[in-house]
C-alpha cells in the first residue's frame, strides 16, 4: 500500500507564476491569509483570480493519484526499454571512490565522508562522484526514449518541476531500492545519524533545465524557486551538463529556522558528481542562461521521521491510503 498526509491537498499549493506556496481551504480563509501580502502588487480582482488558480491547482490535486495509477498502468503496458541492463543494479554502475566511500561508513570510518563535505559549518552538504560515465550515457538515453514514446504522457515529477521523468513510471524504482538500502543508507547513518533513522522508501525522478525551454513537454524549466524537499535526506546527482552556465544550486538555512532565508552555499553542477543533504534544508536553483541540465534526483523518505510529524504541514500526520503515489507515511 502507499500513504500520504491528507494535507497534501491542502497545503503547499504553487504557483509558479508567484513563486509562492499557497494554502487553500476555502476562498474566505485564501483572502484573509493573502489579501494584505498580495495587495502590494494586484488589485481585488487579479486577487480573486488567482485564488481561483489555487482552487483548480486543488481540485487537479485531488485527482492526482487517480491519474497517476492509470498512468503507470499504461506506461507498464506500452512502455519497451532500450537498455534493460540497467534496470537490473550492478555495481559496475558506480565509481570506485564511491564504492570506497560506502564501505568506510559500513566500517564507521568518517573520513572519507567527512572529506567531501562543503566547508560550510551551518549546514550540512556532501559532493562526491556517484555513477560511472558509462552508466550516465545508457540512462540518459533510456530517458530520452520514454519521454519520445509514442502513446505515453509522463506525468511531472514534481510539483515544481515541468520537465523529467518518474523512476516509478519508467519502472527503475528495484534498481534504485537497491542504491538506497545498501550504499545511501550507511551514508546517511554516518552522516545523520543524529536525526534520520531508516529511510526504507524513496521518490526518484529526473529534472532538466533548458535554456531554450524545448525539452519534452516544451514548457523548458529555467530555474527553481525558494523551497524544501519532501524528504528527510536528498540525493541530488547531475547526469548532463551540457554548455550550462547559470543553473547553480543555491542552499540557505533549515526550513523551521527564522533565518532560513539566508544563503550559505552556491553549487555548481558537475556530472556525476552527487549532492547529499537534508530535505529541509532550503534551496533554489538560479536561472539557467545556457545550455541543457539534468539531474537524477532521490527523496529518501524515513517513516519513524514523518510519522510523528509530517515534513509539508509541520503537524501529526493525518495518514490516508493511496493507490500509486506514496510519501512514505506507515500507518
């Protein structure tokens, strides 16, 4: 079975137009949390307008897991790979300094881990290199040929990002439940052992950034506003980089600091090369001013975490079953 919060409906509403994350209940409650903030730049009636933007952003989310389920029952009918050899996990997927890494945290040995954090003491961000060159071509195409099959419409792999592909629907999730429990899992025990206990679920899908905005659905995501993960821990691994400039990661504060909004590190992204840190903690992405980006991203999801408090409301989960899209919640 799959579980969501029931805020999910509710809360976290964006519209990128905005760039805001809206909670919408009714149009008297929208007002009195909005009108004052809003009214610095639209007048009642574009007010009114985007509450009604927010009210069908709702009714499409309600539908949402519906439309998810029968979507993936059709991609799994239609859908053939092009490359099956990596749907099944090999080692020889990943670098050697990898390797290495993960079996020092299996070892308890923090060094090489402790090595690739960013030299920032506020928060916690790790780099370091995660899949082979030879992996990344194979999947990069096998990427390109589910978003140009004929008869599938994918659905967004995020509630922020146009353009990628769901690791559930192209059907690579084993792959990377393997990933997860027996090389991200001791990294995350070493690294946050303090906070995040077993992350026994996962959310992975890709993102692309184009300049031009003509990649898949044609809308081309250009940047990525102010935001927080529905994860306890993210992995973040830059699959292409070609001519890219701009398009940097930026991290601020944890998302419950009062000084959340200020900026601690800027990233550039290398392909290959991973980016691990705490779902809570807040980032951007800043605009794309050359060149296509991709990025193969995990939502590594911990249910003793986010049973007791949900990471969208901040409150105790209200825990509803769903048919197809799971956030980890175990009832």
């Amino acid at each position: 079975m799959s579980y969501k919060c029931g805020c999910y409906a509710y809360l976290n509403l964006y519209l990128e137009k905005y760039g805001y994350h809206f909670r919408y209940f009714n149009h008297s409650q929208f007002l009195q949390d909005y009108q004052q903030m809003l009214s610095e730049k639209y007048n009642n009636d574009e007010i009114n307008e985007i509450s009604q933007q927010i009210k069908a952003l709702q009714d499409s989310k309600k539908q949402e897991d519906s439309k998810a389920y029968e979507r993936l029952q059709h991609i799994r009918k239609l859908y053939k790979p092009l490359h099956k050899n990596i749907y099944t996990f090999d080692e020889c997927f990943l670098e050697n300094s990898f390797k290495s890494l993960v079996a020092a945290c299996k070892k308890g040995d923090r060094d090489l881990i402790d090595a690739t954090r960013y030299p920032n003491e506020e928060v916690k961000v790790f780099t370091f290199r995660v899949f082979t060159k030879d992996f990344i071509n194979l999947f990069l195409e096998e990427i390109n040929h589910i978003s140009n099959y004929d008869g599938i419409v994918l659905g967004r792999p995020n509630s922020m990002n146009h353009n990628g592909v769901l690791m559930k629907e192209l059907g690579m999730d084993e792959m990377l439940t393997v990933l997860r429990e027996e090389y991200l899992q001791p990294i995350v025990d070493t690294v946050f052992s303090d906070t995040i206990g077993e992350c026994e679920s996962h959310r992975g899908f890709t993102v692309k950034y184009s300049f031009d905005g003509t990649v898949f659905d044609g809308s081309g995501d250009k940047q990525l506003g102010k935001h927080y993960d529905n994860a306890e821990v993210t992995l973040n691994v830059c699959m292409q980089a070609d001519q890219v400039q701009g398009s940097n990661l930026v991290f601020m504060g944890m998302a419950n600091d009062e000084d959340c909004d200020r900026e601690r590190i800027h990233l550039e992204h290398e392909v290959g090369m991973g980016i691990l840190h705490l779902g809570q903690l807040k980032h951007y992405v800043t605009p794309i001013e050359q060149g296509i980006r991709t990025n193969l991203v995990l939502w590594l999801r911990s249910s003793a975490v986010r049973n007791k408090v949900c990471p969208m409301c901040w409150d105790s989960p209200e825990i509803v079953a769903t048919k197809c899209m799971d956030d980890g919640f175990r009832p």
